[in-house]
C-alpha cells in the first residue's frame, strides 16, 4: 500500500502515514464499513453513540523494515567508491541514514581530504617565497632561510600524511580512528611548545639583549595557539564520544574503549545494532 499524499510506501495496515501523516485508505474503510454506529436498537432503548475513537498514532519515523531511507546521493556513491577501494566493511543492511557518511563526521573527513590536497600545495607557494627571500638576503640569511625551508618541507609533509590518514580511518571504519586524532592533538600542541623554545633560543643567541623586545610577542602567541589548538581537538573529541550518528556509523563503541581520554565515558545508543566483526 501506498500513501496517497506522499506516496511513501506503507504497511498494510497502516491507519495513517508515518511520514506525512495523511489518512489512508483504510482508515475511511473503517470509518464507512459496518462497525460504524447507526442508531442499533438495544434492550429497548437506542445505544448512545460511542465516543470517537482516538487517532492512531503512528511514529513519525521507525526502525523497522519499512524504514524510508533517503535515496543514495552522488557523495554517498563517491564515499561507496572509496570505502570499496580503502577495504571498508560493515554487513549490516541500511536501514538508516546514520549509517550513512553524513552531518559533521562528513564535514570532518572530507575537511581533511582538503587539507591532505592544498597543504603540499601551501608549501610549495612558501617554498617560492623563501626562494625570493633567499636572493633578496643572499650571504646574510642564509642558515636560517635554510631551517625555515626544511621546516616547512617536513611540517607540510606531516600534515598532509597526517590529514588523509584521518580521511581514510574514518571511511574505513576504523575503530582506532579516535585515539589516532586524540595523539595528533597532544603532538600538535606539544610541536608548538617546542617550536617556541627553539625559536626563543635562536633569538637571543643571535639577537642578544634585542630579542627580550620580541619573546612577548612570541609567548603570547603561542599561548594564544596552545588554548585554542586545545579547544579545538576537545569539542571534536566530545563530539566524536556524544554523537549518536558517529556511534550509529561505526556500529562499534570500541572506538570509545581505544580512546586515551574518554575511554570510561558512557557510549551512547545506536540508531541501529552494531556490525558483526
């Protein structure tokens, strides 16, 4: 049977549309068929008129075999494609749209395809700057355009690994994917921290009494960085943990139990069950 507003497939004896909530057919069969009260002569007197039976209600959205899913989008045929290529496994039928790569996870592991891309492509337009900077400096800043360029050589090279690793432990389902983000967080911060101190170090063996005028500027700045690297990996982190389409798409709480920080946290209910392994 279908609904004849929407036309959404519904079961059998469906009263009213789960999706749109229009009546069926089979409600005005019931209402116009032989149960209806006519007036019926009881024991000498007519029988009241009984009350109006209450509307069916019917869940605006269910779990069942006759759950809508929204048809598969030229994205979730892309993210298909690449599961099959990266050997992602999951044998549980879609019966969710959860179940799906979507909302901010998407967000999350496409971000980081982007990032995996146009990071080589940003070291490379500084590598041209640092080349220009070379010439206009020749003889004087040498040794340190020469730490600079292999800074940005291996910085741009980690963060492109580092991003399509996030990418393809998402896709792939990967129960490790958490912990692996949890460590890029504490290495990103802790890069900083070092870089900092390198950088400081650097200035006052060869500024001397001039470089007191610039580390200010360059603690603020990397406290500045520390706080807001460090906000930034922990909401992802709650949202990773909290979110039930992370726990629905992964059909596992392991990804929770390998986490460094939140493994005791309390997973939350999947839309569906879980995967076999």
């Amino acid at each position: 049977m279908f609904c004849g507003n929407c036309g959404k497939k519904l079961p059998d004896d469906a009263m009213f549309c789960p999706f749109c909530g229009a009546k069926t057919d089979l409600y005005y069969d019931q209402e116009s068929g032989s149960d209806a009260w006519d007036g019926a002569w009881d024991g000498g007197a007519y029988a009241e008129e009984p009350a109006p039976a209450a509307p069916v209600q019917q869940p605006a959205y269910t779990y069942s075999e006759n759950t809508y899913v929204k048809p598969e989008s030229g994205l979730d045929s892309f993210t298909n494609n690449i599961q099959a290529k990266l050997g992602a496994t999951d044998n549980r039928p879609v019966t969710h749209e959860y179940q799906r790569l979507g909302g901010w996870l998407a967000l999350i592991a496409y971000g980081c395809l982007a990032g995996a891309i146009l990071t080589p492509i940003e070291g490379v337009i500084s590598l041209m700057g640092m080349s220009s900077l070379s010439s206009m400096f020749a003889g004087y800043l040498d040794n340190m355009i020469a730490v600079i360029t292999l800074f940005i050589v291996i910085v741009c090279g980690a963060t492109s690994y580092l991003c399509f690793k996030m990418f393809s432990n998402i896709l792939k389902k990967d129960t490790g994917f958490l912990r692996f983000y949890e460590t890029i967080g504490i290495v990103y911060i802790g890069v900083i921290v070092l870089v900092t101190i390198v950088a400081s170090s650097y200035m006052q063996a060869t500024l001397g009494e001039y470089a007191s005028y610039l580390m200010p500027s360059l603690t603020g700045n990397t406290i500045g960085s520390v706080i807001s690297a460090a906000l930034i990996f922990a909401g992802w982190t709650t949202y990773f943990v909290k979110s039930v389409r992370v726990r629905t798409y992964f059909g596992t709480d392991e990804y929770i139990r390998k986490s460094i920080f939140c493994k005791n946290v309390t997973p939350p209910v999947p839309a569906v069950p879980d995967r076999d392994f």
